[in-house]
C-alpha cells in the first residue's frame, strides 16, 4: 500500500460470547475514502472505538503512521450541557487544545523552562489563531451563537459543534460515525463537498446511501465476522455484492441439504465415544450455525395490522410556538386527512421536533390548540430514542407493552416471533438491553412502537443508527402502512 496512514492487522473482538469480527485485515493510505458497511451490532462502532484506542480488541494491532493528525466523530458525542458553544470547542481532546492549555499554565505559574517547546508547538499547530479559526468553522456550519448553552441546542446542533472539533486540527485522517444524523439536507450537502473535495483520509460509518454513494471510493463490508473490500463507490459495491450473494446463496443450499442430511443423523442419537463421531458433530453445530445466520439475514419483515382509524385525524388550530427570539409556527393551521403522509423538513434548530411534541401534548402551543380525532392512537418513534432499563431483557422490554401482535386476517404473532422479525434471534432476546448496540436499541425501539398496532405513526429521524438492509425494510413498510404518517 503506497503511503499508509493506518493499517489494521488480523483485529479480533467478541462482546461476551458474540464474535463481532475475527482476524480482520485492512489499510488505509493518503486520498482513500473509505465507507464501512455492515448490520446493526456487527461491531462497526466497535472497531471504530478500537482504533481511536477508546476499547480493547481481544488480539491483532493498529499501527498509525508516526505524526499523523487524526479525528475522529463519535456516534452520539457528549458535552456538559452548562457549557456555551465556545467553551464546549475548547473541550476537545486534540493537540491544539492541550497545548494552549499547557502555554497557559506555563505563562500563570512563571516557570518559562518549557517555554521554548510549547511555542515551537504553538506554531506547529496553528494554536495560535484557534478561536479565530474555530469561529470561522462554526459560521460555516451555520451556529453563530457562541454564548449559547450546549443544552439549548437541537440535537443537529450539537452534531455540528462536534463536527467543528473533528476538523479544526485539520486531520490528514479522520473517522466519522453516523455522520449525517441529526443533520439537515444543508448541512449534509456541505459535509458531502467538504469530504469530497479536500484531501482528507476518510474511514467512515454511515446508513446514508446517497453520502456513501457521492463521498466514498471504497466500501469495506462486514459480514459473517469477515470483511469484504469493493473499490468503488456504494454503486458500485451492490453490484459486486450482489454477485457475491449469488456464489454464497449457492454454497448455502448446497450447506442446507447437507445440513437436513447431518440434523437425520443426529436425531438418531449418536454417541460421540469415537473421535470420528465427535468430530462430525462439532462439524454439525458449526453448520447449523451458518445455516441458520443465512435464513435469518434475509427474515426481516416489518409488519403489523394498524387499528382502525376514522375520517377525523387531527386539525391545528392558530397554532403560535416561540423560543426566545426563535419562532416555530406563527398561526399556523392544518387539516390533516385520513391516510395522509407528511414529511416535515427544515434547517436544524427551525422547531421540527417540537412541532412533533406539541401535537403529542408533550410540549404546548403558546397559543391555538390541536384537535384530535377520537380513533387516532398514535405511535411515537422520538429522536432520542426510548430510555430503556439496561437490566431489562430485549424479550421483557416487548411483553411489557404487548404479548401478541395481530397482522390481520386472524393472523398473529407473540412478541418473540414479532422479534424475530426485527432479528432478534430467540437467544438474543434473552440478552440485557445494556449488550446492545446503537442500532440494535433503535431497532428495539421500532418494534415496541410497531407492536402496539398504531393508526398514526410519527417518526422523528427514524433512519438514525440502523443499518442499511432494516432502512430498505422500514421503506417497505411505510409504503404500505395503512394509517396515517
């Protein structure tokens, strides 16, 4: 590999006893683009985490090249929320940061021995004009409100002010995680430009098709605890992917009738006193094992039967909404008819989420009221995700809402049937909620809201965190959803 800036050697981790990825090799050189493709809770934050040394693997290395300026945006970052935008911009944990941090202490205390060493990294890291730069990269990104408190800022808000920190130390490197939630089309088509046409290395997680599509030269899936590298755009990597499945779909019948002939064999019970038989069996189970994965990556089937709903949904009335200086909606009124979908778009901060809640009766109009049709029974998927009990059970955190789900037509599911649409094997509903990944806890999410037989859903970015193959499920379904949207 010509000029590498990263190279990953046979990487292995395991999350107690679920194998993410084992033995995984990949580099990642000067100019590469490179997006990182798998399903919910198959270790893509994971491994991620692993590089930016924030988790352990359970054996193989990562070696960067000596002085490189790396970043990395986190999935979900965090910050005091008592903190203004500026102050939150000082926070960071890159070089540029600690070292003004560092010439402060020297200037306070007066012991100027290091004085020359911290000035010479002043000036290699550009620390000087930090705020000034800092500023500069929050205009861009369209906050302007520095005196602000992180936590009277939208949620694509506070990605933006993360996404100032990741690039303010100008990275030759910098890994990304989801980095289009919680951003507005504005903000996605700036990101998109700024990754395309500078020359940073990118390794990067995301379900964004189209980002993928128009950012990225190279696709690294993983799948099976293995990684498959494409070097093309998302595009591209489809088309070989699907050739790909074609040769596995294969090798898996062919493992499917062998597998029927194995499951005969130990049906009769055989004793595995002889070193043979011992080893035919283990050979089964590591069979059944495949067998059973490839059935289940292609279950998923997002359905449910909607209660009945009747012409009345909802009216809003003179609708006014404010916060501070800040107008939401101004009387606002509307209709709204039976099976109508609505997308609700605006820049970040414009009050889409609360526009939401106030129909919900979560939040209130400062004046004007909604009118809501006696039938309506509404099912909220929030931006935030549900706040699950970690010590719950994927199984228990379902039941508790509903055992049974009726699809109509005198059919019905239970609740770990229902799962197992959403691909919660029957031995991973008996796993705590704290075991899951991101995506895996959205998808949890979109099953206690689906389980209850909605007439109206709303969904406020239910594209966050989940993987590819459940977006192009989810589609499916909204499609064909009979209620409102």
């Amino acid at each position: 590999m010509a000029n590498p800036l990263l190279q990953i050697d046979t990487l292995t981790k395991s999350f107690g006893d679920r194998m993410l990825f084992r033995n995984i090799s990949f580099g990642v050189a000067e100019g590469d683009k490179i997006g990182l493709i798998a399903g919910n809770g198959a270790g893509k934050t994971s491994l991620l985490n692993i590089i930016a040394g924030k988790e352990p693997s359970d054996n193989g290395r990562v070696v960067f090249r000596n002085d490189i300026r790396f970043a990395y945006l986190e999935q979900s970052p965090q910050f005091d929320p008592g903190l203004t935008v500026l102050e939150a911009c000082f926070q960071t944990e890159n070089e540029a940061v600690k070292v003004i941090a560092r010439y402060e202490e020297i200037m306070e205390s007066g012991n100027h021995l290091e004085l020359d060493e911290i000035l010479a990294k002043m000036d290699l890291l550009k620390a000087w004009d930090y705020e000034q730069r800092i500023r500069q990269i929050l205009s861009q990104l369209k906050i302007f409100q520095l005196d602000q408190k992180i936590g009277e800022l939208s949620g694509g808000q506070v990605k933006r002010v993360a996404l100032a920190n990741t690039l303010i130390s100008e990275p030759e490197l910098i890994m990304l995680d989801e980095p289009t939630n919680h951003l507005d089309l504005d903000m996605v088509e700036w990101l998109e430009e700024y990754l395309s046409r500078s020359n940073i290395s990118l390794l990067m997680v995301t379900h964004d098709r189209y980002f993928l599509d128009r950012v990225c030269t190279q696709i690294i899936e993983i799948d099976d605890r293995q990684i498959y590298s494409y070097k093309g755009n998302y595009a591209y990597y489809l088309e070989k992917r699907g050739e790909r499945i074609v040769v596995q779909n294969a090798e898996a019948d062919s493992a499917q009738n062998i597998y029927r002939k194995e499951l005969d064999w130990m049906r009769r019970q055989p004793q595995a006193r002889a070193t043979k038989a011992k080893s035919r069996i283990d050979a089964f189970y590591e069979l059944e094992e495949q067998v059973k994965q490839r059935n289940q990556a292609n279950d998923i089937k997002l359905s449910a039967k909607g209660s009945y709903i009747g012409k009345k949904i909802f009216e809003a009335n003179h609708i006014t909404k404010s916060f501070g200086d800040i107008k939401i909606t101004d009387d606002f009124n509307y209709i709204f008819t039976r099976y109508e979908k609505m997308g609700i778009i605006g820049n970040n901060g414009t009050g889409k989420s609360t526009f939401i809640k106030m129909l919900l009766g979560i939040e209130q109009p400062d004046s004007g009221n909604f009118d809501i049709g006696e039938t309506v029974n509404f099912g909220y998927y929030s931006q935030e995700g549900l706040q699950f009990d970690e010590q719950t059970k994927v199984i228990d955190a379902v039941q508790k809402i509903a055992e049974v789900i009726d699809l109509g037509n005198g059919n019905k599911l239970t609740a770990s049937q229902f799962l197992q649409h959403f691909l919660f094997a029957p031995a991973k509903q008996h796993d705590f909620v704290y075991k899951l990944s991101g995506g895996e806890k959205r998808r949890l999410h979109l099953c206690t809201v689906l389980i209850k037989n909605p007439n109206f859903l709303i969904l406020d970015e239910p594209t966050n965190d989940l993987d590819i193959i459940t977006l192009n499920i989810l589609e499916e379904y909204l499609i064909g959803f009979k209620g409102c949207l």
